[in-house]
C-alpha cells in the first residue's frame, strides 16, 4: 500500500528539479499525477516516465502565472483522473545575479531592480501560488477536504549574501498566504502547509562552480547541498495522512543553514 494511493495530485513546475523528484516520489506512492510544467520538453518527459513505470500520469503545459493555464492543469487531473486531493504549488522562478546585478536581467537590490524582473518574479512565485488555490480549492471541497503544500525559501527568512528584493517579497508572501489559507478552509479539511528549501542542487540555484558550490557547503551544519528528494521526501509528508493534524505551519529544509 502506497501513502497515496487512490489520491490525484497536480504539481507544477514538475518538469525539473524539486517538481520531479516530488513527481516521482507521489507517483512511486500510488498518486495519480498531473505535470504542470512550463517547459513543454521536460515535462512531457517525466510524464512519459512516469507512464512508463506504470504510474497514472498526464502532462498539462502550464505557466503559472496565467488562469487559464493553471485552470486547464486543475481541470485535467478531474477530468482524466475524476478528482484532486493535493496540489503542490512548487513552481518557481529566481532571476540569480550571484553578486553579478545586470539591471533588466537580474534581480537586485530595489534601487538596481526593473520592473519587468520584480513582475515576472511575483507573478511565477506568488501569483501562481494564488492562482493554484483558486482553482484546487473548489475541487477539494467536493472530495471532503485535501492538502495544499506552498513552497516559500529560506531566504524569506534570513538574508544572504545577495540581496534578491523580488525573489523574498514573492516568497515571504507565500508564506503569509499559507497561513490564511489553511485557517479559512480547514473547515472543510483542506490543510496548507509551507516547505522552506534551503541550497537544493537544482537547476534554479546554478549555475554552479566548483568555488560556488564549496562556498554555500561552507555555511551548511550539514555539509552539503540538499538534493531534490529531500524537499519531496517532505512534501510527501504533507501530501500525505501521517500529516493530517498539521496545517498553516512552516517546515525548513536547509541542512541547519537557518540554525546556524
């Protein structure tokens, strides 16, 4: 028996990174799982993948920050698997300057920041987490209830060495949304919770050198980068009824980088 078995689950940005272990992992758990995924390559990929190893899959080409998109993605896990009970809202978008600020091009300090990047950054990260519940929420309602996982950042809670104005408003949002969220819809048993990810080897983190990668190692208690499974390994927590009495709170996974 498989933690999520029976259970249909859409989860964006599962083209890549965080979004594809967590893919593989609920999938490997007996979730039906749409991939909502940008990247039309990627994620028709895992979700042939996932097809393959006898996983119920389907592939929803989505950029968060549109309704219609996100809407389609919703529809599809009803439509071809006839409910949903978890959405993970793990799509998300970081313009990295590593120090490096290009006005336009990076994110920055708000006096270097571009409107354009400040946008686009708040429209994948917070407007798709809004948009994601918009639309899950009315679907969990039918089947008793569901849970929501929203992914925020460590950097929406300690600054680094880079200041990212764009990226940690959009993620500290996240984590106050969440918070609303879960209060409103317990009532009808739609918890929401929030994983913090720390330095995760993926590709929204790089582009890595061999200095850069024993730099961020340098400040982590546990030695190393986080990998991918281990964000999904949590989210599945969440997805999940070992889970059922936990909502509206905050789960950190950075290796002690915050503790520090």
């Amino acid at each position: 028996m498989g933690k999520l078995d029976g259970r249909v689950a859409v989860i964006t940005g599962a083209g890549s990174g965080q979004g594809a272990a967590a893919a593989r992992l609920f999938a490997s758990e007996g979730a039906a799982v749409v991939v909502a995924e940008y990247n039309a390559e990627t994620g028709k990929e895992v979700t042939d993948e996932l097809i393959k190893s006898g996983a119920r899959a389907a592939f929803a080409h989505c950029d968060v920050a549109d309704a219609q998109q996100v809407k389609a993605a919703i529809d599809l896990a009803t439509g071809e698997f006839g409910r949903l009970d978890v959405l993970y809202n793990n799509a998300g978008l970081w313009y990295s300057a590593q120090g490096n600020y290009q006005p336009g091009i990076t994110d920055a300090p708000s006096p270097l920041l571009e409107e354009n990047i400040w946008d686009r950054t708040l429209d994948v990260n917070l407007k798709g987490t809004y948009l994601g519940c918009k639309y899950a929420i009315p679907e969990m309602q039918k089947v008793g209830g569901g849970s929501i996982i929203n992914v925020s950042s460590i950097a929406a809670l300690r600054v680094g060495s880079g200041a990212s104005d764009a990226y940690t408003a959009a993620k500290g949002g996240v984590v106050t949304i969440t918070r609303t969220l879960a209060v409103e819809h317990a009532q009808y048993q739609i918890r929401c919770n929030c994983i913090f990810p720390g330095a995760i080897k993926t590709p929204l983190a790089g582009p890595f050198t061999p200095e850069y990668e024993k730099a961020v190692e340098s400040h982590v208690p546990l030695g190393r980068w986080g990998q991918p499974e281990d964000v999904a390994k949590m989210a599945l927590f969440l997805a999940c009824d070992d889970s059922s009495w936990i909502t509206g709170a905050f789960f950190v996974v950075d290796g002690g980088y915050t503790a520090k």
